[in-house]
C-alpha cells in the first residue's frame, strides 16, 4: 500500500493523544504526567493526531513503544497512530528529532468485553408541562402541542416554542415548563425568546413559556450551551444550585453537574457575569472560563481553549490534558454506565484528543487500551479499569 493511501485511510480514523512517561534505570515507573503533543501534526482535511513517519514504516491499528535515549535516562514515549485496522507500526532504529527509537511489541489483548448493552448516545428528553404532564420525547417523534394559547412544536431535532411577540398578551404571568435529559441522551430546544439551547446528557432545564417579566431566567441542573436573543431591557439569567450567570446576549456553556467540584462557564462570545453564593462577582471576556468551587467561595478565572468545553454541541468529544477520571465521568452519563478503579492513581492518568462522540464505547475504550496499558472490564453497563498485565 503506497504511504498516500495510507494516509488517507488513516484520515478517516478516529485519532487520539501521546503518552509520556518516564521510566528508571532500574526500570521503576514513575508517577505519569500529562499527557504530550510531542512532535505531532495533523492529516489535511482530518481531526486525527498522527505521527508523521518515513515511508519505509508499515501501519497497523496498534500502538509503537518507543525508547528515547538520552543523558543516561530511559524515556518511554508511545505514541498511538490512527490507520487502518489491519497493520503494526514498524520502526527500527530510526532517527527523529535527533533522538534514536527501537519499537518493541504490544502484547496481544485477548480479553473479550461484552458492549451490547452499551448503546451510544441519541436524541433523548422528557418534556414536563406546568400541570404536571409529561411528554417523551422519543416515543412521540414529530407533534405540536399548545399550551396556555403557545404552541410547542416537537421534533427529532429538539423543542420549539413559539417566538414571543410584542403585545401578543398570550401569557400574563410566567409559566414554567421543565426539559429533563437522562443519561445516555441529549436534546436542545428553542426558548420563546429565540434563545437556543443545546442540552447535554443528565440534565434538566427550567424555562418560562413566554418571558413576561423584567428578566428572563431560567433553572440548569447539568450542562448546556446557551446563544442567547439579544434583548438589552430584559437579561438573560441561568441560575445554578451556587451561582447566577447574567447575560444580554451571547454564546456560552454551563457545566453544573453534582458529582463535579466546580461549576464552570465558559464564554465563547459576547460577556457575561457570574455571582456565586458567596456574593463575589465576576465578568468573563472571550476566550475565558470561570470555576466557581461553592464548597471553599472560591473563583478561578482563566483563559482556555473554548472548543475543549463546547465541542459536544458539535458532536465531538475534544479535550487537552484531561484526566482519566473526568473523561470518564463524561463518557458515564453519555452511555449511562457506572465507572469503578482498580486504584486511585489510574484516575489521575491525563489525555489529549478529539473524537467523535456518536462512536460506540468501546472503539473510545480500546483507544485508551493501547495508548496508557490500561484495560477496561465491562460487566452489563459497568465498566472497570485496571492496569493492564505485562505479558511473560
């Protein structure tokens, strides 16, 4: 196979991280670090992480374990290529970035897991009216529905409700209506507003049919993505278990879950202001997130790369040097599984990738197999992780 098609068969893959560590000479490991971009590009036209190698190198859906000498130190680098599922990556002796690699051989996995009962992630909500009724969403598919003289126009796609209009009258007084989404699902929805809503998996959203007050505030339990209508004389509220995010109008995400230590906002456009319980307020510029812990008071602010925090609306799973355990805590509610460790320090292994988030559990598992020596137990929808044993 010439090193072009390759490529492009390797393009179409999922791609995935580099793993560092360092090993002693005694061949003790040591605590492992983050996760590295180490002399990495990406295939044109692709997401995929990939190592660019000489031609003479053969691809197979596995992992190289590369040695780097250097200053009587051992460093063990593996790097994961993304290729077509019938190959190894073969490298003997071969010089990059002025450094010598020897390749040696991944153990062959022969643990068989059962995934069928690990469905992947689809457009799933429970529609609670004022009166206490409820809709699935599912089971009904396409249907409009009127409430109060607004009509509610259901979809695959998500819940519409009718635009608000000057003087319409319809409703005189605010009228809430809840969208729950379970694990394992996701849905979005616009407001009466215009403002849109993209809600990610164990969430709920308490929202007014029509905003016929001062302020338009709405109730999050979970995660979502907000573009708020712009409406100068009316902000936009999203109030949380620990804190408020004030609005005009502009494009955010909220991740508000209880199993989290934080909540965290993430400004994509335009500018908010977070208010914590402590009563501590803070504005966000572009570009920055803000972790607010409710059980210290305390704030952090910084600058991130936002698709890190959004790309799920966007049907992407995408994070840089996050650990074991929130990608995990991610996946959980994404496929409704349970997650247990055979140990505390696999939690803290740290990862960088970009993936497709509608992929089946199990090709985001043995990714993480074969990039970190670790292996996942599947019992039902229970997923355990242990390290994985050296081959004799």
């Amino acid at each position: 196979m010439r090193w072009e098609e390759i490529q492009e068969r390797a393009a179409r893959m999922v791609g995935f991280l580099v793993k560092k560590e360092r090993i002693g000479l005694d061949g003790s490991i040591e605590k492992p670090g983050k996760e590295e971009l180490y002399g990495l590009e990406k295939f044109k036209d692709s997401n995929i992480i990939y190592e660019n190698l000489s031609q003479r190198e053969q691809y197979d859906y596995r992992i190289a374990f590369l040695k780097l000498n250097r200053r009587n130190a051992v460093r063990k680098v593996l790097r994961y290529s993304a290729a077509a599922a019938s190959a190894a990556i073969f490298i003997g002796g071969i010089l990059f970035a002025g450094y010598e690699y020897v390749w040696s051989p991944l153990a062959n996995d022969t643990s068989v897991a059962d995934y069928s009962n690990i469905k992947p992630i689809e457009k799933r909500a429970r529609l609670i009216l004022a009166d206490g009724m409820e809709v699935d969403i599912k089971a009904v598919g396409e249907a409009v529905v009127e409430q109060n003289g607004k009509k509610i126009v259901i979809g695959a796609q998500g819940v519409n409700y009718e635009v608000d209009s000057q003087g319409s009258g319809i409703v005189t007084k605010n009228i809430y209506n809840s969208l729950e989404i379970p694990r394992g699902g996701e849905y979005s929805l616009t407001l009466a507003d215009g403002t849109r809503v993209w809600m990610n998996a164990d969430s709920k959203l308490k929202y007014p049919i029509s905003f016929v007050e001062d302020r338009r505030v709405v109730y999050l339990e979970g995660e979502a993505y907000f573009e708020v209508a712009k409406n100068a004389s009316k902000p936009f509220i999203v109030s949380t278990l620990s804190g408020d995010i004030t609005v005009l109008g502009t494009h955010f995400n909220v991740k508000s879950y209880s199993d989290e230590s934080a909540i965290y906002t993430t400004l994509v456009e335009g500018s908010v202001s977070f208010k914590g319980s402590a009563g501590k307020e803070t504005i966000l510029s572009p570009g920055e997130q803000l972790a607010f812990y409710p059980a210290k008071g305390v704030q952090e602010l910084k600058q991130v790369n936002v698709n890190n925090y959004v790309g799920w609306k966007n049907n992407l799973f995408q994070f840089e040097e996050l650990s074991l355990e929130d990608i995990m805590k991610t996946l959980a509610r994404w496929y409704d599984v349970t997650v247990s460790y055979e140990n505390e320090e696999l939690k803290q292994l740290v990862f960088s990738g970009n993936l497709d988030k509608y992929n089946n559990i199990e090709s985001f598992l043995k990714l993480f197999e074969v990039g970190a020596k670790i292996e996942f137990k599947v019992d039902n929808r229970h997923i355990h992780i242990k390290p994985k044993r050296r081959e004799s």
